[in-house]
C-alpha cells in the first residue's frame, strides 16, 4: 500500500542517505557531471545550504548519482565536464502540473490577444497578423477577454465584419467561448436558431459546447513537430523540466512520444488522455505509455466550464446574473461510469471542475474511491468551495491541482461573479493543504503565462505584479515558500506518478534543476521584479542559460 502519509515517510530515509554521502571507493569513479558552487534549496527536505556546508551534484546518465557534502568529505569525486554555478540558488527543476503543451505550442503561431486592453486593440492586432500571412484562409487567435476592456460585454461577429474574406476564430483566455465572424458562421450553418447542448451561442460568440460547431483546420505532424520545439525553448527559458498536459488527442501523444524518442523534445511530460470513446479505446487496447520522459496513463475530463464566461456550475445562481446556475458538462451518472472504467483500466482520473456544486459531485463521487490503493485520482482547477468540503481532501486518493495564478488573474471580477460570500470560499488553496497534506501547482498554459515564478509569488503574496491588493486577495489562503515551491516540484510529479523519478534533489532522481538569482525562502532577499531564471538543466545538461 502507498497512501500519502507512507510517501512523506520515505523523505526520512532518504535525508539520512544523502546527508551521509556514499563511501569514498565510489569516489574515484569519474562522472559526467559535476555541479558546484551553488546554494542547495530543497523544499521537501527542508535542507538549505548555509555558512557551514556546501554541495558538489553529480550527475551520471542524466541522473543524480551522489550529492557529496564538500567539508565532510576528504577524497572528493571528478567528472569529464564541471560546470560551476556561480554561487547560484539552485532548486528541483520546476513542474508546471496543468498546462496544456499543444495549446501553448499553437498559440505561438497564432494572433496573441491576451492582455489587449480593448476590442479595438484586438482588433488591430488581428489586421497586422493577416497582413503578415496574406495566405492564410483561416486566422485563428487566442486570449481575449472582455473584463479587461472598458465596456466589459463579449464583442460579436459583426465587429469583425471588415474582415469577411478569412475566416476567423479566437478563442477566450478561458478557452471556454470562441469570437467567430459571420463567414465561420455562414461556412457552419450556425444561426440564431441553432442549439446547442451545454453550449449557447450570443452573437457570434461561442460558449461551452457551441465551440464544436466549428471544424478548424487539422494541423500536420510537421507543423506541430516545428511547434513543440519553439514551445520548449520557451518552457526551459521559465524554468520548466517537466510538466502534466491536461488532455491530448491519441495523435498529439504520438507526436510528443516520437519526439521525445528522437532526443528532440526533453521535458517528462505526464500526458492526460482526452476523454473521447476514440482515445479511450485506444489505450484500453494498446495499453499505456510508461517511458522515462513520457507517462500516459491518466484520463482528462470536464464537468463543467469555466467563471469567466459563466459556465462553472454553482450551488446558487450567478450573483450577476439571476436564474443561472452555470453548465454542467457530465452528468454525475456518467461521472461515476467514467470513474468506474478508469479503475478498470487502472487509469487515474483527473476531472476539471470549477463551481462549487461541480466540485461537491466530483468529491462526492472520488470519495467512494477505495482509501487502500494508491489512485491518486485528482480535481482539476477546484477554484470554489464549499467550506465543508474541504473535509474530502482528507482522503488518501484525492488530489487537487491549482492554480495560484487564477487567483490573481480573477480576483478582478470574480465577486462580481460569486457576490460578497462566496468569493470568501474561492481559491482555498491553504484550506485544501490543511486537509490534504498535499498541493500540485500549475498554471492551465497558455490561459495563464507560463512562467513559475508567477505560481510562486502568487500562491505566496496572492497579489498581482503590481502587489495589488495590500496584504494580498484571499490573505488567509496564502501559502508559505516552502509549500508553495514544494507544490511546483514534489507535488506536482506526486499528482503524475513521477514523485520517485523527479522533483526532488535525491540520489536517483533524474538531473533537473532550476537555478535562480534568488533566495525564495528568504523574504528579505526575494524580490519579484529581479527574481530571474538563470540556467535550466534537464537530465544534466544545460537547456538554457541567460547570457
Ligand atoms: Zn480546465
Ligand atoms: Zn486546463
């Protein structure tokens, strides 16, 4: 049996292994790497380096192979390469544990609307890309948001009217409705008879379920090949060694898995089957993907949308709008089928929910979940939360993956959403910590930025950049730095299965390091502004390093 209090109980063994490095025989043998010349932060060993100690790493086949405490040890280990670190802090290589890799790596390659201050900005922005890709037949974009302009209503097809010779589709920062002009409307039959299930459609905008009324185009390998490499330039530049993506296609997994095989792509990527029959019965018969750099054996639902765009369900209507009580994306019925074909396959089950009613379902449901095996089903976003709820968490197969920076991206408008008393139980983080003993941390990339940072001092100040409000949003769920880093590492690759490959500096884990400028656990010395990612290391090697 493995439930959580074993996994914590394991951390004892392994301080003591560590604390007293290997026998000095071991220590003529030359390794790959050697690490020096840094301050060692490990937030699920509570060790830091101080005046009186210092750490050599190395590192043998991509792998932490000795962490040798210098001024302990006489006879001290060489290696074909060295790299010294500066006098850096350096940390377990961040994980992102909810991003969505495909979405970020296309997004790269579409019209960026997130932050435009107005439609008029989209909108101009949306002009200097067709006039940059004259052959496109379809411009695709991604990121308003209509709270962060001055008339905060949801722009329509007609505002795209000058625009009639492509067809255009932009997605909300949400992900959960999409802005199309009249041509994609006419291409699709939409009308203002048209229904939809779970879905509405208002005025050229498409919520929820509507989006699929829209066909885009297919992409090829090669044009998502050419993607996912920008992407990870773009994830090792913030720090990031490994990640879960929260719902891919059979196809797109492949794509990533060749990838990968080639040497080409070299983050782990903990992989959640999207839950369509078709990828489903994929890996009922072809059975799951374990690899070194690649796990597939996880399963990506909804139950409902999202609060921006009013489709989260709640347990009461809407503050601001009577009579709405969000939509619901899976009956509880077929939740409880989907659970039950999950434990079947040995799958683990992670479910997006939002709203409180959702979220109380959904605990409801994993709660029947047997305490003796290690499941770890998780729920996906858990942004509201009826207080008494926080009571499931207690439960060994239960996990939550947050999002600081939802908090900090929403505190805007959500009271607007949720009224006076239920903002108080939105974004609990600390309050399911309490419970669980456990948080995975991400930040749903590309809806959030994907940088760590931004998790930490979100989770952490609960303020925006601007250290908006004093004293932070929510100020009784701020994290401590150890919990929050130690969310973006052991947690995260807790809440995948990977917690014994990576995310902690130990002897046997896989050579991922984040190395910073700053002191995290040191509030006198941490400082957002200046807070920088100065090198990447995945698997021993340098990925990125700032010049
Ligand atoms: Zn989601
Ligand atoms: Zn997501």
């Amino acid at each position: 049996m493995r439930n959580l209090s074993h996994t914590f109980g394991r951390f004892v063994v392994y301080n003591l292994l560590w604390l007293f490095p290997l026998t000095s025989c071991q220590n003529t043998q030359e390794y790959d790497v050697l690490l020096k010349d840094f301050k060692i932060h490990s937030p699920n060993n509570a060790v830091s380096s101080n005046e009186g100690s210092d750490f050599w790493i190395a590192v043998q086949d991509g792998k932490i192979a000795e962490i040798i405490d210098i001024n302990q040890q006489t006879i001290l280990p060489k290696a074909k390469t060295e790299l010294s670190l500066d006098g850096q802090h350096l940390y377990p290589g961040f994980i992102d544990a909810h991003g969505h890799l495909f979405g970020y790596a296309e997004m790269l390659t579409m019209v960026n609307l997130v932050g435009a201050q107005s439609k008029e900005e989209c909108l101009e922005r949306i002009e200097k890309f067709i006039e940059l890709h004259p052959n496109n037949e379809w411009i695709i974009g991604r990121g308003w948001d209509q709270n962060d302009w001055p008339v905060k209503e949801f722009p329509t097809s007609e505002d795209l009217a000058a625009f009639s010779g492509v067809k255009i589709y932009l997605t909300r920062i949400d992900g959960h409705a999409a802005w199309v002009n009249q041509t994609v409307l006419d291409a699709f039959n939409i009308t203002t008879e048209t229904t939809i299930d779970g879905g509405a459609i208002i005025e050229g905008v498409l919520v929820d379920n509507a989006e699929q009324l829209v066909e885009l185009p297919e992409h090829s390998s090669r044009f998502w090949r050419n993607a996912l490499l920008q992407a990870q330039d773009s994830l090792v530049k913030y720090g990031l060694t490994a990640m879960t993506d929260a719902g891919l296609s059979t196809k797109k997994i492949l794509i990533l898995d060749s990838l990968q095989n080639e040497g080409k792509f070299g983050l782990v990527v903990n992989a959640m089957i999207s839950n369509t029959e078709e990828d489903l019965s994929y890996f009922e018969s072809h059975g799951p993907i374990l690899k070194e750099l690649l796990r597939v054996k996880s399963v990506k639902a909804y139950l409902d949308g999202a609060l921006g765009s009013r489709g989260a369900l709640l347990r009461a209507p809407y503050h601001d709008l009577p009579e709405h009580y969000g939509l619901p994306l899976l009956a509880p019925s077929d939740l409880d089928l989907l659970r039950d074909r999950c434990l079947e396959n040995d799958w683990q089950l992670c479910v997006h929910a939002i709203g409180d009613s959702a979220h109380h379902v959904l605990l409801e449901s994993f709660n029947e979940l047997d305490r003796e095996k290690d499941l770890r089903f998780r729920v996906e976003h858990a942004q509201i939360m009826t207080p008494e709820d926080s009571a499931y968490y207690t439960h060994p197969n239960i996990v939550a993956s947050v999002q600081p920076t939802h908090a900090t991206s929403d505190m805007y408008w959500a009271e607007e959403r949720l009224g006076h008393h239920r903002i108080g139980h939105a974004y609990s983080y600390k309050r399911i910590l309490n419970a669980s003993g456990l948080l995975a941390l991400g930040t749903d990339f590309p809806i959030e930025h994907i940088d760590p940072l931004n998790t930490f001092f979100a989770a952490v100040d609960r303020t925006d950049k601007q250290h908006w409000p004093e004293g932070g949003f929510n100020a009784d769920q701020k994290l401590t730095p150890k919990e929050a880093l130690e969310g973006m590492t052991y947690g995260a690759a807790y809440s995948a299965f990977g917690e014994e490959q990576y995310g902690s500096i130990k002897i046997g884990q896989r050579a991922n390091f984040t190395v910073l400028n700053q002191d995290l656990f040191n509030s006198a010395e941490r400082q957002r502004e200046s807070c920088k990612v100065v090198k990447t290391i995945l698997s021993g090697k340098v990925a990125f390093e700032t010049k």
